[in-house]
C-alpha cells in the first residue's frame, strides 16, 4: 500500500465540510469547534434591547445586508433597535434569546468569530436570572445587534461558549 499525501488546501476543505456537516443538522443539539477551519474576524455588538418582540421561545440569528434591511426587520417587529447615532454600512445580525419569562436574562456577543466557506460563526453567551430569583415580572425577550465584517454570507451559525449550535440563519445577505 502506498501513502498518498494530502494537499493542505484540501485537508482545510474537508476541515471545512465536516465542520459545516455539524451545523446542518437540528437547532441547538450539535456542538460546533470554534477552533475550525476558517480565518477569526472581529464583530461589534452595537445595541442590546431586553424586548425584541421575539416569536418563540427558542434563540434564533437573522442575517440583514445592510442598514435598510435592519430597519424593515424592526419596524416589523415595533421595535427600535438601531436607536441614534451612525450605523456602520452592513452586514449585520441580530441574535435572539428568544422569549424569556420573566427579567433578568440577556446576551452577550464575543468580538471573536470565525468565517469559512460563507458561513460566519458567532459565539454568544446566554445569561439568565440568578437561581435564586423569584421574581416573575413580565416576559422579556433579549436581543443583540452586530455588525459583522463586510462579506457574502449565506449563514449564521451561533453557538454558546460550549459549542452548543443555539442557532442558525440560511438567509442570505446581498
């Protein structure tokens, strides 16, 4: 038998495929590598809103092209979460938390994402209140704003410090 070497790039391609077969199965029961194939970029959280008007209890990501398409997706939902100030030019996502039922839970998005083969990862923590909190109060449904680098994404996969895929978005920015 003879040893045929692999060429980087396509030991990085198949890096790149197994990776996004993690991401293609149910919502939030893969675990996906941060470390996988794929270059690191920075992304900025820009605004947090504690009621995003989510419609579900699960978390969700959407991506938006651009600045109109973020305020089309607020004004849909009533809510203002570009709020003043300048907006960089786009892409952007808006990770959900979805619909909590009471005060005391959030988000928090790192700086640090990974992009390969047009699908942008980002890592978010999901924070809820202390155990000890018995507060009800009315629901709540957390929301973060991030501008991504400039790109072409086909998706975006959000996966919580563990590597727990928490969600996904196919649409596609233009």
């Amino acid at each position: 038998m003879r040893f045929i070497p692999i060429p980087p790039f396509k030991v990085a391609s198949l890096l790149g495929c197994a990776w996004l077969a993690a991401c293609s199965g149910v919502p939030g029961t893969a675990r996906v590598p941060f470390d996988a194939a794929g270059d690191e970029v920075e992304v900025r959280e820009i605004r947090q809103l504690s009621a995003c008007a989510a419609t579900g209890t699960d978390a969700a990501v959407q991506l938006l092209a651009d600045e109109q398409a973020l305020r089309d997706w607020q004004q849909a939902r009533g809510i203002d979460l570009i709020g003043p100030g300048a907006l960089p030019p786009g892409p952007f996502a808006v990770v959900d938390h979805g619909t909590r039922p009471s005060a005391g839970y959030g988000l928090a998005v790192s700086r640090r994402a990974k992009v390969g083969y047009a699908t942008l990862t980002l890592v978010a923590s999901f924070l809820g209140p202390k155990t000890d909190d018995t507060s009800s109060g009315a629901p709540t449904s957390p929301c973060v704003l991030v501008a991504l680098p400039a790109g072409a994404y086909r998706r975006i996969v959000v996966i919580d410090p563990s590597g727990r895929r928490r969600a996904m978005s196919q649409a596609a920015a233009s």
